[in-house]
C-alpha cells in the first residue's frame, strides 16, 4: 500500500468518526462522501494558502471576476481529478465496497446559476487557476440554487433547490473578512476636516456580508484560485428605536428579512425583471466585493491609488453586477477622499464588461425611483456621469439630439428606466461580445453608436469550456483512447488535440472510437431509462438538443422534424430513415408560459410516438426532466448528433455545442453564435448546416408568410395538420393553439417555418451519412480534432493577454 493511499484512508475513516460523529458499522454512501470530501479538501489546503500568500504579493494585475452566477456543479471528481488521486480514491471507495462514481455521486450539484452564462463562469474560474492567473471569483452564497424541475402530466413543475441541507465541505466561513452593505437612506453634504465637499449617507438599512470562500484547483499544478461567496445576514446592531418601543422579538426577527437577500438565486425570467430583491443582490455583492479588494489595497498603500488600476481589474459577467461602476466611484470618492476626476480616472481604467446577449428586450434597465430609493447616491453618481457622458456627446457631434437621447444613460419616458448596458459600456475600457458573430452583431446593432464613439473598446472573446471537466472527466473511455493515442498533453493544453487528425484514416482507430461511444451511448440509455422510464436503444442514432427553453433556441423546430419523422413512418416511409432516440431537456423559467408549453408539447408528442408500435423501430422521443451540469456529463459522452438551432444573429455563442464536440458529436445547426466557429474548425464538410444566416433572417421578416410555405410543401402541410387537428392532445382540445398560432404568424420572431424544410433536408443528410459507419466515426473524430479552440484555457488566455494584461505566476 503506497504512503498516499494509507494516509487517505485514514483521513476519511477520522473524518468519519470525528469530523461527522458515523460510527454505524453498515454502509451510508453519504456519510462516506462527506469523509472523503473534507479529506480531500484538506489536501488542497496547503496550496491554497500558497497561492494566496503568492497573489497578495504578486505585482501582477489582479482579476477580480464578478458574477450573480457560477454554476459549479459537483466538486469532489474534479478536485480529486486536479490533485491527481484518482487511483488512491478509488482504492478507498473500494474499501468501503463502493465505487468511486457512486461517492461522486452522492454530491448534490451547486447549482448557482441559470445555464450558459454561470456555467461559462465556472469554466474561466477552472482555466485561470489552470493557467495560474491571478483570478478571485466573486459571487453569491445562495441558500437556493437553480429550482429543480419535475414533470407533472407532462407539465414543469418547480421544487426548491436546498443544496446546503447537509453542509457544503467545500466551503470555508470566514466571519473575520465581513462587510457591512448600506441600503436606503439619504444624502447628505458635509465640508470635511481638511475643507473639501464630501457627501454622506445616513438612516441607512445595514446588512452584513459574510464570506465562504471555495477552493478551485488547477490541474496538477500547485494552484489553488478562490472563490468568495457571500452571504447575507443581519448586522449584530439591534434597531434600538424597535427595541425601546418593546419590540425585542421583532429587532432580533428583522434579521430574517436582511437574510432574504442572499435566500434564492433568480431564474431567468422576464415576469422576474424590475424585482427590488434582485438589485439588491446586485449590489450587496458588488458593494462586498469592491471593499473587500480596496480594504486589501490600502493596507499596503493606504490612501495612494495612483497604481490601482495598473494592479486591478474587475470582469463584470453581463450587466447584473454594473454597480460597480457608480459603487466604485462612491467608495473612492465618500470613503477615500478621491476627487471625481481621480475616481473617474481610475474606475473607467479597470472595469471590463462583457455582454451575453442580442436580443434587445433582454438588456437589464432599471426604474429610475426604485434605483434611487435603494441606492440614493448611486443614482446621484450614474446622474453625473451621465451628465458628463452627454456633454462629450455633444462635443463630438454638435447639435445631435436625437443622438444624445438614443444614448443617454436615462432612457426618458413615463417611468425613466436606466440603461444598465449602457452605463457598463461608458464606465468600462472593454467591451467584448462571445462570438465572433455575436461581437460583429454588437458593434453594428445594439452598441453602434457607442462603437462609433469608442471603437478601441470593442473586442471578441469566444467562449470556451473546460476539457477537464467536459473531456477528462465525463469521458473517461475517449480520456484513455486520447491519451493512448497522442499523449496526455492536451489535458493541459487542448491545442494538442489536433495531433488526432492523421487517426481519422486509422480504421483500427476508429473500431476503437466507436466501441467507446458505444459504450458511453449504454451509460446515457440507462440514464434515460432512469429517469424517464423510456428505453433508449444504443444501436439508434442518439439525437440530443439541451439547454434552457426559449423560443429563439427552436425546440419546438425539434418536434415539428420529430413529427415529420411520425408521419413518414405511419404511411410506411422509411427509405433512407435511420433510427433514432430524441432526447430533448432544458428548465423554462417559471413564468415564461410559451417556454412552458413547449415542455408539454414535447411531453405529449413523445407520448403518441413511444406508445406508438408502428414506430418502435424508427423513432423514440423523451423529455428529460431536471437538466443539470451533472446530467450533461453523462449526456454529452453518448451523444451522436448536437442540435443547435437558434434563430440565426439570436444565440450569443452557445457553450453546449463546444461539450458535444469534445466528446465527438457532429453538428446539425444555424450559423449563429459559436456555431460558425465550430463549422470552419471541423471543416464545413463534417457539420450540417440549415436555415437563414443573420442577414438572410433581418430580409426575411420583411416579407414572411408561413401560411404560403406551409401551402405549399405537403410534408410541413402534414406537420401542421397533426398539430392542429389535435393529434397530440386528445383529451385537452386548444392547448396548443398559441404556438401554432405562433408558427404561422407573419411577424414570428423565430422564423421557426422559414427553417423547417431546410432543416428536413439537412437531417436526412444526416440520416445518409450516420448509415455509413466509417464515414461518421471519421466525422466525429475530425470534430474532436477540430475542438481544440474552444477550450476556455485558449479563452482566458485571450482574456488575460488582450483584456486583463496580467501574466501566469509561477
Ligand atoms: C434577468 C433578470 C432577472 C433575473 C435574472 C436575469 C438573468 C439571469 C441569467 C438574465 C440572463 C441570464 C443568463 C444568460 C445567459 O446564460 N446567456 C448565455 O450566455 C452564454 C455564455 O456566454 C452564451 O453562450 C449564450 O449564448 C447566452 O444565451
């Protein structure tokens, strides 16, 4: 028994007894995770206190990466993937007659985040410490993550997310590094000590932030990054009006309302938009954050911020943390003394933004009163530097009023709203979209006027994940054929990746490719059977479409084919048909009604067509419920065909589609997002193109009239007609009306019709070529040895050199 190994295992069998107080001799798999989690959290402990020693003394530019969401998923896999223990922990799972895989799995998902946008923040916080940058992530403690979805009569049903309810071993409380937050109150003027006008808050309503902070391991390197995230609670000072009036009770209760802020993280969701709560968890993060780095600043260098902005930079992840804009100007300004000049100078000098979206009515804006109530002084400060913005304006393009209205600050109206996107981008020295398409599309539309103005700020980054965890982890069968193959260097650094591209031609390769998919296809079907009670049968092609449901990502253009598929087989029409299993899952936001129909048309059509025995052979069709970062890890390995359908110029890049061809997916998608980026690097011939391109879509709404393309081609006539004529919903007549009134709306958004028989077409290329089983291995192949730019260590490589300017330490 190796040194390593005997220590571990005393370490969890302490941790056991000590730690968790189990001494019961049968087996409880989560008692033993949590032993084997706080044990394997202590060996990163050392580490990171190094790293945190190195980057307090570093003279590097420090990152700070703020975000409402970091959707982290399970810990102990990666940890223990990181640290290079996989074999002593398995060896211990063994020991206590487990495998290692049902431990990981006793783990609940962190689920603090919505989809694409958190989960993108967890693969950067993964590549900074793989790379050694000098990255801290900031964030939100949420007591609730991300709801839990279950399906009730085919309908989304949402339970509450406790994720907490039996600890959290990788965190660590650190009450010493608390904050106090300030809501409400006024402004006031005062002339300080040394004679300068200053302005000061009063009656305000304190909250405190107390940090927990997580460890993130680089990949076998020493590093371990940290990620704070706070929690609130109430200050110890007791309201002492309440408290003399005789409310003890209700002094000490307040704290419950103070504790509200941090309870549950917000579902995408525009019925949510406007919700008082949601701001302030905006900018009780914001404003913990930024103490907490200026309180570490003047410790070394007391009121001098000449170097701030050389030393410090803030990546602000969308809009929902853009109170860091005003908030920093406060704190310099109030709190340090700093003129407003000098503020300026330095808040405009470190404040990256970087924007997830293009459609225009998801851009976060705020009522103007309800800002100015929270946050009085803040609304002051966006005032001035609204006021100072417009004058620049005005110099640049005399006269232009219709120019300075469309850019203003302040959107003017009935409830004046602030333009949160636009305050990010005035207050910030970059502005990067997440695609290519997506930053062109942000520069011509939505932020052309402010590209005009400052077109040096605009800058792409292409999105990224992490092959850690999307490769080395979720596909252990490809992990062992890579490394076999080309070496274990592209686990590091995927651009090695590319060195399978001769393998393609290897026809004992490729037997050896596709005994792994097989075997991971076997993984996913039972996963399915699980869940959904629904046998997926691994010799199918297995065709999977998920990500959160939204009309712009065309789920429903998923089911019209699935129907097409119906029909074609109900009157015998097979040729060319492959078979094949239709996976579809995803959360709709709970007050996002079509999003929520869309689930149950999928649940109904899948119904018809599994019940169905004519079709048992060609065609099965399952929502699966409660989609996750851990379901997509047993998905994407067993995928045979990504769908990415998005309206084209909607999706801002997509980040599943990367997952899907790490794991040696082929494509059938639009030319949005990162879709394009992954066409040229597979090479146009191995992914399956469809539908309008962006400019193709803004021509086609001009003259749209679904009701002629579905006249006039039978096959889509016939969709249409199941569709409407109740087909799906016998015992619940009208329930799909809306979205087949939808379809066939001339001003449809999605232009879901326009799309669909070039999308018949492109699937039976795909059924072709899936029949030709060397032909698609060598597809797949060439996919993953095309993947390697959509690592998100190339990603934050990109974020460092171009945006941060900060370097690796060593
Ligand atoms: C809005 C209002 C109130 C509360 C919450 C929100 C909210 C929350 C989350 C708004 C948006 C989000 C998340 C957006 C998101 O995930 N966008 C995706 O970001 C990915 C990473 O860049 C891209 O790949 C996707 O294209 C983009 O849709």
């Amino acid at each position: 028994m190796s040194l390593t190994l005997s220590t571990l295992q005393h370490e969890v069998l302490r941790h056991l007894n000590y730690t968790l107080g189990h001494h019961q001799a049968e087996l409880d798999k989560t008692y033993v995770y949590r032993a084997l989690a706080i044990a394997v959290r202590d060996r990163l402990i050392n580490d990171w206190v190094d790293t945190r020693k190195k980057f307090d003394a570093t003279e590097d530019r420090k990152v700070y990466y703020l975000s409402l969401e970091f959707l982290i998923g399970r810990s102990l896999s990666n940890a223990v993937l990181n640290l290079g223990i996989d074999d002593e922990a398995a060896s211990v799972a063994h020991e206590y007659g487990v495998k290692f895989e049902e431990l990981a799995e006793e783990e609940l998902d962190a689920g603090l985040g919505n989809g694409g946008l958190g989960r993108l923040a967890a693969c950067f916080l993964d590549s900074c410490a793989n790379l050694k940058l000098p990255v801290v992530g900031y964030g939100i403690r949420y007591e609730y993550g991300m709801f839990h979805q279950h399906i009730e009569d085919g309908r989304q049903v949402e339970d509450p997310d406790h994720w907490l309810r039996d600890g959290n071993p990788w965190e660590i409380e650190r009450p010493e590094n608390s904050r106090t937050i300030r809501f409400y109150g006024n402004t006031t003027q005062k002339i300080s000590a040394t004679g300068e006008l200053r302005t000061a808050l009063t009656d305000t309503h304190d909250v405190m932030a107390i940090p927990y902070d997580m460890p993130i391991p680089g990949y076998k390197n020493g590093t371990v990054n940290t990620l704070r995230l706070w929690k609130a609670t109430a200050t110890d000072v007791f309201d002492l009006d309440e408290f003399n009036s005789g409310s003890y009770t209700e002094a000490v209760a307040s704290k419950n309302s103070a504790e509200q802020i941090t309870m549950v993280l917000y579902p995408n969701d525009a019925s949510e938009n406007g919700k008082e709560l949601r701001l302030k968890q905006q900018y009780f993060l914001v404003s913990a954050s930024l103490q907490d780095v200026l309180e570490g600043w003047t410790k070394n260098h007391g009121s001098d911020f000449t170097g701030f902005a050389k030393a410090n930079c803030f990546q602000l992840n969308d809009t929902h943390p853009a109170c860091a804009v005003p908030e920093l100007m406060r704190l310099l300004m109030d709190d340090y003394g700093q003129s407003w000049e000098e503020a300026w100078k330095i808040t405009s000098s470190c404040m990256a933004y970087t924007n997830h979206t293009l459609l225009p009515e998801a851009l976060e804006r705020w009522s103007v009163a309800l800002y100015g109530r929270l946050l009085p002084r803040l609304l002051e400060i966006i005032y001035e530097i609204n006021r100072r913005f417009l004058a620049l304006v005005a110099e640049r393009y005399p006269g232009n009023v219709e120019l300075q209205r469309r850019v203003s600050l302040v959107e003017e109206g009935h409830e004046p709203q602030l333009r949160m996107a636009y305050l990010s981008i005035v207050g910030s020295f970059s502005v990067n979209g997440v695609a290519q398409l997506h930053t062109d599309l942000l520069k011509e539309g939505l932020f052309s006027d402010f590209h005009a103005l400052w077109p040096e700020k605009f800058n792409n980054k292409t999105n990224g994940v992490t092959p850690r965890r999307w490769l080395s982890h979720c596909n252990p069968g490809l992990r062992d054929l890579l490394d076999q193959t080309i070496g274990d260097e592209w686990k590091r650094d995927l651009s090695h990746i590319e060195k399978l591209k001769p393998h393609a031609e290897d026809t004992d390769f490729l037997r050896r490719w596709i005994d792994v998919k097989q075997a991971n296809k076997r993984v996913l079907s039972e996963y399915v059977l699980e869940t959904t009670g629904v046998v997926f049968d691994p010799a199918f092609m297995f065709d999977v479409q998920v990500k959160r449901i939204h009309e712009y990502k065309r789920q429903l253009l998923n089911v019209l084919h699935c129907i097409h598929l119906y029909n074609r087989i109900k009157v015998g029409d097979t040729a060319g048909m492959v078979p094949r299993c239709v996976l579809i899952g995803g959360k709709a936001a709970p007050g996002y009604h079509v999003a929520k129909l869309i689930v149950k048309l999928i649940g109904n059509v899948s119904d018809t067509i599994n019940k169905d025995p004519d079709t048992a052979d060609w065609l099965k069709l399952v929502f699966l419920p409660n989609y996750r970062v851990s379901a997509m890890e047993v998905i994407c390995p067993g995928t045979d065909l990504s769908e990415q359908l998005s309206t084209a110029g909607k999706e801002a890049s997509g980040t599943g589609n990367m997952k899907f061809m790490m794991n040696g997916a082929l494509t059938i998608g639009t030319l949005d997002g990162a879709n394009i980026e992954i066409r040229d690097k597979a090479g146009p011939e191995n992914f399956f193109l469809f539908g309008l391109d962006a400019s193709e879509v803004v021509d086609a709404r001009k003259a749209y009239c679904p009701n002629d393309i579905i006249a006039s081609d039978p096959e889509i006539a016939h969709v249409m007609e199941r569709l409407e004529g109740g087909w799906f919903n016998r015992n619940e007549p009208g329930i799909f009306d809306m979205l087949t009134a939808g379809l066939r709306d001339p001003y449809d958004q999605w232009l879901t019709i326009a799309d669909f028989r070039s999308f018949i077409d492109a699937q039976a290329q795909v059924a072709a070529e899936y029949q030709e089983q060397a032909l698609w291995s060598k597809k797949s192949v060439l996919n993953v040895a095309g993947s390697g730019h959509f690592s998100s260590d190339r990603t934050i490589g990109q974020y460092a050199d171009e945006i941060w300017k900060t370097r690796r330490q060593s």
